[in-house]
C-alpha cells in the first residue's frame, strides 16, 4: 500500500468525497441502484425464494386447473415454470442482497 | 411436564363480536397492533412537540427513523419514490413495533402469522402493480418481457418472469412470518430446557440468552429487509428496468 502523501485530517471529507466521486460516479448517479448494505444469513432466504416459486407455481395451475377443468395439465405446466421462477427470483435475490458491488442493473429509460 | 412452545401463538377474542356471521372479534392480535399504532403514535408525536434545533432523546431517535427510512427510499427508489415515503415510513414503522413489542415476554407477536405478512405483502404488491400500469400504461407489460432474449424463447421466459413476478408477495410474507415464528418458537424450547434439567439448564440458559440477543437482531432486520424489498418493488414500478 502506497504511503499517504498527504497525513493531514483536516480536509479528509472533501478528499474522501472526491476519491468516491471518481471511484462511484457522482452521488446522484447511483440513487436508483438496488445497493443494500450487508449480508443476513442469505441460505435461509433463498430456500423461501424457491419454495416460494415452486409452490406459488403449483398453487396457479391447481386454481386454473379446477377453473377450466383440466386437470392436471395447467397444474405440471405451472409448477415446472414455477420452479424456475423461484431459481430466477433466487437468483435476484443472491445478485442483490448477497453481492452488493455486483448489481447489474441499467439507468431506467 | 408439558412443553407447548407454539402456545405463545395462539389467539383468542378478548371483545368477542360478529357482524353477519363474520368473526371480526377484538384479539390479542389485535390488541398488540393497537398498541404497537399507539407506540409508535406516542413516538413521532412527543419527539416532535419541542422542535428543538438541539434535538432531545426522544427528538433524536425520532430523527433517527426518519433518516434512516428516507435514506433506505431514496437509496433504493430513486427520488421519484419519496412521494411514497408516508407508506414506506408506516409500515416500517409497523413491523419494527411489532416485531420488537413481540420481544416482551408474556406479550404478542403479529408478525408471527401468515395472514397479517400475507395481507400486507398483498397489499404492498396490488399497490405496487397498479402504480406501474398507472404510471406506464400498457407499456408495463414490457417489464414482462426480459431485454435482448432471442424471440422464440419468449413464449418460455414471458411465463417463468409473470410467475416470477406473482410470487412476490409469497417469498415476501414468508420471509417475515417464518423469521419471526421460528425464532421464538426456538426460544420457548430452549427455554423450557432450563428449567427440565436442573443444574444443568445453565448451557440452554446461556443458549437462550444469545438468542434473546439475536432475536432482537432479527426483528430490526426482518422489519428492514420487508421496507427494502417494498422500495425495490416500487423502483421497478417507477423506473422499470
């Protein structure tokens, strides 16, 4: 690590806030990033993420199935895309709360 | 000696009352919320009353809140989301009271059943949903559709990101109810451990005291992963990405 050229506190916000600045873009820019600080045991979450999925799939397609009696094919279909719901939506959820640096979300149109 | 750790869940009518055949009795449950309004109520308005420039305890904390909250929006949803910053401040607000009120033994914890998160995942979802169409028209239905996907794995990814997308208020309420109900379902085990092994119930003793700790922990964070999730739901109502 290179020596700090300049040891003196008195001006350390600005500097600091210029080193942001440079390193993160102007504050302004990076307010519509989902950034979350820190982790919260983020196994447990992602587990509820895709039985959130798979069982919210499920759920729909027995609904629809007993809606338009066709039973069972809504309720296969719904589940496996379900299931895969539930990885994307784990997925995001990894993405956003587990690895903050790495959101890789656009400016909104 | 018995050992019901899930009594601690369980509701009864304090006021019992039914309008056409509905129950719409006064529970525990909803005493707690009561009391959790009127917490909060009493909070904002005594830390508010002075207006000092030098703020007192209770003007901080109060101060403290708000920041934290409006920070939390402004961080998350962009500044168009502080017209919502009334509705993220309540339920954050809500939650945090009840999840902490929740600590207090002998007390209740509405946060521990799936239909009081259910019913406000749902609300915070059909709220967020309407926003997006009112805001973007029929172009909302864009947000369906993922950017730069070959046209014909559309009719695949259109389903999986509408599922995706109801699911939401699923993951959402589970999230909250099962942090909550599982912690202190923990708790009450360990707890009656203490007192089923004599001299020994030290370990489940200290067991419990570090769960106590952690459970705080866990009602401060489920409270602020619930109000992230909301303001991440309404960036993508408003910005659409």
């Amino acid at each position: 690590m290179p020596e700090d050229p300049d040891p003196n506190f008195d001006d350390f916000d600005a500097r600091l806030r210029k080193v942001r600045e440079t390193h993160d873009g102007p504050a302004e820019d990076h307010a519509d990033r989902g950034k979350v600080r820190g982790r919260f045991g983020p196994g447990i979450q992602v587990g509820i993420e895709l039985l959130a999925g798979v069982a919210g799939g499920a759920l729909m397609g027995w609904g629809l199935d007993q809606w338009l009696d066709t039973t069972p094919w809504f309720f296969l279909l719904l589940f496996f895309l379900g299931a895969a719901a539930g990885m994307l939506n784990a997925w995001r959820y990894l993405r956003r709360f587990a690895s903050p640096e790495q959101t890789g979300s656009k400016p909104p149109d | 000696m018995e050992i019901e750790p899930l009594h601690q869940f369980e509701i009864w009518p304090i006021i019992e009352l039914t309008v056409e055949r509905v129950d719409v009795s006064f529970t525990n449950s909803s005493l707690w919320m009561a009391i959790a309004v009127a917490c909060v109520y009493y909070l904002i308005m005594a830390g508010t009353r002075h207006h000092a420039l030098i703020p007192g305890r209770l003007q901080s904390i109060v101060e403290l809140c708000y920041e934290f909250v409006a920070s939390l929006l402004r961080d998350n949803a962009g500044k168009e989301g502080m017209r919502f910053f009334p509705l993220i401040f309540t339920l954050f607000m809500f939650i945090l009271f009840g999840n902490m009120l929740g600590m207090i033994p002998g007390s209740f914890t509405f946060t521990s059943h799936i239909i009081v998160t259910f019913f406000m995942a749902v609300c915070v979802w059909i709220g967020v949903t309407a926003l997006g169409f009112w805001i973007h028209g029929v172009r909302f239905f864009k947000f369906f559709v993922p950017e730069g996907a070959p046209g014909a794995m559309l009719p695949l990814l259109v389903p999986i990101e509408l599922i995706s997308y109801c699911v939401r208020p699923i993951s959402l309420s589970v999230r909250l109810f099962v942090n909550m109900m599982g912690g202190h379902t923990m708790m009450k085990v360990f707890a009656a451990f203490v007192a089923a092994l004599g001299v020994f119930g030290v370990a489940p003793l200290l067991v419990v005291v570090a769960l106590t700790g952690f459970e705080f922990a866990v009602a401060f964070l489920q409270a602020y992963v619930f109000t992230v999730l909301t303001c991440i739901y309404l960036n993508d109502a408003i910005h659409m990405h």
